[in-house]
DNA sequence: ATGCATGAGAT
DNA sequence: TCTCATGCATA
C-alpha cells in the first residue's frame, strides 16, 4: 500500500526511528583497517557514472568486479581515474559542486564558488585529486578511526530517551513519477519534552498556529495544483535563504527548529533534528524532501515572528540529561579506502551483493559499511545530478 | 556542516 | 536489496 507522506496526508505510522536508545552501531572498525593505505591509483570523484559506465549496463553488469581480484579491481580504479580526469576538465564546475556535500544550487543568488585552483598535473594522481575542493573537507586521518563519546551532552539529545516517542517522520518522500505523499509521526508531544533554552520558550511555549495549515499547502501541493509555485527549486533556494536569515534574526537555533515543529502540533508533524534544518537551509536535501518540508518550516517561521513580536518571557524547563547512555560509534573510511570506494563507484555505482562483499574485503572493511557508503553515494549523485540541471 | 547509519516502504 | 528521509556523532 501506498503511504502517503506529505504530512497532509496525516498518515502516522510506528516505526523504529534510528534513535532509538538501544541501537548501537556495529560498524565499528578496529586498528586492523589501519594497515594498508596506499597502493590505489585512485581517483576521485565523479558526477555522472552513467557517462562514464555506457558501456556496461548500469544493474545486473556481473563483469567487471565478478573476477574480483587486485589486478581488476586496479584497473577499474585506473579506468575510473582516467574517465574522472576528462569529466573534470569538460566540467571544472562540478569539482566545487562537491565542495558541500551536494547542493541545490541550481545558478541563483552566490554562483558556487569554485576554488578551480588548476592542479599543476606532474602525474596522474595529481590531477585527479582535486582534493583542494573536495576531499579537504574531511580531514581524515590516514586510518579510519573510530571514535567513541559517552559523555552525555546537552538537552538536544535527550530529547531522544523520551520512552516512546520513536518516531521516523518520513515528510517528502515521495514515489518518483506519483503525487502521492504521506508523512508519519506519533508521539506529538514527547519530542519537545526537554527544552533547555529560554528563547525557545519564549517564542514557543504556545506553539499552535493560526490560520494557515502547511499540511493544507502540502496537501495542495501533494495534489498538484501550484507545482510551479512550490516546486521551483528557485523558489525553494529563495525560501530557504529568506529562512535562516529570519531564524537567526529571531536567535534561535536549527535545533531549536527542530524541536519547535512539535509544538506546532501540526498532524504528522513531529521534531526534526538539527541535521535536517541545516540541510534545508543549506538545500542539501531532495527535492521533493524540500518541497515536503517547506511549507512546515513556512509555518514556524511565521507562527515563531508572530510569537516574538508579543514578547513574554518565560522561566525555562531544564532538560534532564539521562545519563548512561551507548553512543553509537561512527565508522570513518580513510581517505585511500574512500578514493577506492570512489573509483568502483565510477565504474559500477549499484554493485551486487558479492561484488560489494568483494570490495568489502579488498579494502578490508565490512561489508555493511561498504553497502551502506554505496548507498549514500547514490543518494548524493543523484542530488548532484539534480542541482547541476537547476 | 557533513559522514556514516537506520528503518520503512518500494522494487 | 534498494531508495528516501532523517538522525547521531563528529570534524
């Protein structure tokens, strides 16, 4: 059955949210990843691997990595490093498209600024490595390292030990090529349980809105009749500028964003974490999530300056960190795995299952992590794609 | 701000 | 097994 997902569609589902207090990652990697580093004439990046991959069928191509041995899997990195060289030069722009991540930009407001430094190419590597845009973002330690925190930090997280208010409000998701929307949440009270800060409280402690139902603009939206309005990437970029302009003014922050949707009692509406906000701010989600998502962040912005302008202050509730809790470690691919796993990308960007175990294990990492990168990888190609034709 | 991860729903 | 939205942890 279809769900729907704009939260218009009011539809709340239980799910197991991935904050959940018990989950613990396993893709936690010991010292043994730290040997071996160098030795693959990697490449970097790429943004189009259809272009580069026309010559295998982008699915169930079992070929390239099938006799998956280190000579091949060189080869396709070599391969891939020599396509990836030519899309930089024919595309010097999508070098700084990599620069955050993906982005939304779509050629408004601040062009994207491009380091375009033209690397002196002595050798290959060098001018592959465009490393000045986007691999120095992260600083990654020739080893993958894995960290671990316990201590029990701010209000923002405590939010998650609420018993039950696991939730996963999946706004935006949409079905390529249908209308339909949906959006899921439960618990609408639980998440902003914990507030610590007084400008939040101040501004939301009434939370509920006025006159204007996102859910009744997403619904429309959903229904398709302002697309144009709604959807425009250029519209969005606008909104989401014209955003966190307003939300600074207003001095709160993107978690506290987050946390406030709840209060807004919106149905199917529920908190969002500051990654998310940020992202919105930053157009790094999908289209379609930021067309899910705008009409909800629209009516805080404007329930929030509504609420600020009949200032009243408010004594704040202290959040109560419950303490003890597993943190989930981080599994950190270092940066030749990283180039590696971006060379097989460019040559194969859905490997099988066996294919992906075979890389899991040339590059000595775990299968599930190895998955898992693949997936995101995709998931940021296919914004990329989406920005570079906007 | 962003890398790696989870989980629901779709294929 | 993938996609998509989203989150935790961390640089």
């Amino acid at each position: 059955m279809t769900m729907p997902v704009y939260p218009s569609a009011d539809k709340m589902k239980m799910s197991t949210p991935s904050c959940f207090p018990g989950r613990y990652s396993p893709t936690y990697r010991g010292p043994e990843q730290m040997r071996r580093c160098m030795a693959n004439p990697s490449s970097r990046f790429l943004e189009d691997a259809s272009l580069m991959c026309n010559s295998w069928s982008p699915r169930h191509n079992g070929d390239i990595f099938s006799g998956l041995n280190d000579g091949i899997l060189s080869r396709a990195e070599a391969l891939a490093a020599v396509d990836i060289g030519k899309h930089q030069n024919n595309h010097p722009q999508m070098a700084t498209q990599l620069k955050h991540d993906v982005m939304y930009h779509h050629g408004m407001g601040a062009p994207p600024q491009r380091p375009l430094q033209m690397h002196h190419t002595m050798d290959g590597i060098d001018m592959l490595d465009p490393s000045g845009s986007m691999t120095t973002l992260t600083p990654m330690a020739e080893t993958p390292i894995t960290t671990s925190h316990h201590q029990l930090h701010g209000s923002y997280h405590s939010m998650n030990h609420m018993m039950s208010h696991h939730h996963s409000s999946h706004l935006g998701n949409h079905t390529p090529g249908s209308t339909d929307a949906g959006a899921d949440r439960e618990h609408p009270g639980a998440a902003g349980s914990c507030v610590s800060n007084a400008t939040y409280n101040a501004i939301f402690a009434d939370g509920f809105l006025g006159a204007h139902h996102p859910a009744m603009a997403a619904a429309v939206a959903a229904a398709g009749l302002h697309p144009d309005t709604d959807t425009d990437p250029r519209e969005l970029e606008a909104f989401a500028e014209r955003f966190k302009q307003r939300r600074i003014k207003l001095g709160v922050t993107q978690a506290d964003v987050g946390k406030a949707l709840a209060n807004l009692k919106l149905p199917g509406v529920g908190a969002l974490s500051q990654s998310t906000i940020c992202r919105f701010e930053s157009l790094t989600l999908s289209h379609n999530n930021m067309i899910a998502l705008k009409p909800i962040l629209q009516a805080w912005l404007e329930e929030a300056e509504a609420q600020a302008k009949n200032k009243r202050r408010d004594p704040d509730a202290p959040s109560v960190l419950p303490a003890g809790e597993k943190k989930r470690k981080r599994t950190s691919i270092a940066a030749p795995e990283k180039r590696s796993l971006e060379a097989y990308f460019a040559v194969q960007p859905r490997p099988s299952g066996e294919k992906i175990a075979a890389i899991a294990e040339k590059l000595d990492l775990k299968k599930n992590v190895v998955r898992v990168w693949f997936c995101n990888q995709r998931q940021k190609q296919k914004r990329m794609k989406f920005a570079a034709q906007h």
